[in-house]
C-alpha cells in the first residue's frame, strides 16, 4: 500500500494511537482493556479448503476521533485549562 502525505489516517495501530496521546503503547492497552477506547476491527475475508471465509483482522486499530473525545473528556470540569501559567508555577517568577 502506497502511503500518500496528505491524507491523515483515521485509524490508528497501538504505536499510532500512543504518539497521538502522548503516552505508552500500555497505557493505550490499559484504555482499551477498561473500555475508554474502543477497537475498530474491520472484516477480512480468508481463504479456507477453497472457501471463502469472513473474519476480522487481527490488529488492534483505534479511530482518531475517539482519541479526540477522550481527551475532550479528560478535562477537569469540563473546561480547557488556560495557557497562561499561574504566578506559583511560574519558574521564572521572584519571590
């Protein structure tokens, strides 16, 4: 498969959907075990004896879009934090 530059995939594999959380490929494995992600699995039809046979593939895809509500659903209070550093964690800040 050809992979073309401008096209952004919607689903991603553990290692994808771990760089797009910031965060370990566990910790994807975690949100899926406790249904905080769920996986896409998409059909794969297989050849048996000469039949056709309609399974799932086996690898583990997340749609981007639920990475999205998840971290939209991480945010305390519902409301994004603000960018602007409060005083008392201002390292640059004198005392």
């Amino acid at each position: 498969m050809t992979k073309r530059p401008d096209v952004v995939p919607r689903l991603l594999d553990r290692g994808g959907a771990a760089a797009y959380l910031s965060c370990s490929t566990d910790t994807v494995d975690r949100l899926i075990a406790t249904g905080a992600l769920s996986v896409v699995r998409l059909p794969a039809a297989r050849h048996r004896n000469g039949a056709a046979v309609v399974a799932s593939c086996r690898r583990i895809l997340v749609d981007r879009l639920d990475c999205d509500r998840l971290v939209d659903s991480c945010h305390d209070d519902g409301v994004r934090p603000s960018r602007t550093p409060s005083p008392s964690t201002d390292r640059g800040a004198t005392r």
